[in-house]
C-alpha cells in the first residue's frame, strides 16, 4: 500500500497547479479592467468587455459549453440590452 503525507500531497499539489498556471498563461492571460473603465457598444465585444461594459454576453450553446459544438456559423455576440439580443 502506498502511504500518502501530508508533505507528499502538497508537493505533488504545488506541481499540479504550478502546470495549471503555465498553460493557463501560455493560452492568453488574465486582463485587469480598472473599475472606472468604459467600453462603448460594440457587438464584436469579447466576454470580459462587454460584461464590464454592462452590456449582455449571450453564446449560442449552454453556459460554459465548448464553441466547437455550438454549430456551423454561430458565434457569440454582446448584446446592448435583453431587447436586442438573439
């Protein structure tokens, strides 16, 4: 049987999450928006703008769902208001 301390399991935790971190950062990293930035309206708006811009970020696909399933033609869209979103 293979007996697991509690220094075993931080080192292999640090590794895990220090490779995490890598290849979250080699993807694209976090923005940091100010709290006193404005976006104006623009549809092409990505998610973190257009969400900070107090606008609505719809996606054709359930929440959290991978674009590639989301079909042919369908992108993601910011929305000015609920009125005008598809």
């Amino acid at each position: 049987m293979y007996k697991f301390t509690t220094a075993t399991l931080l080192v292999v935790g640090t590794m895990a999450s220090g490779d995490f971190l890598r290849v979250l950062n080699e993807r694209r990293p976090p923005r940091f928006y100010g709290d006193d930035v404005i976006f104006p309206f623009k549809a092409q708006l990505g998610c973190g703008r257009c969400i900070r811009g107090g606008y609505i970020y719809c996606i054709p696909g359930a929440e959290g769902s991978d674009p590639s399933t989301w079909g042919a033609g369908a992108t993601s869209v910011c929305c000015k208001d609920a009125a005008s979103c598809p």
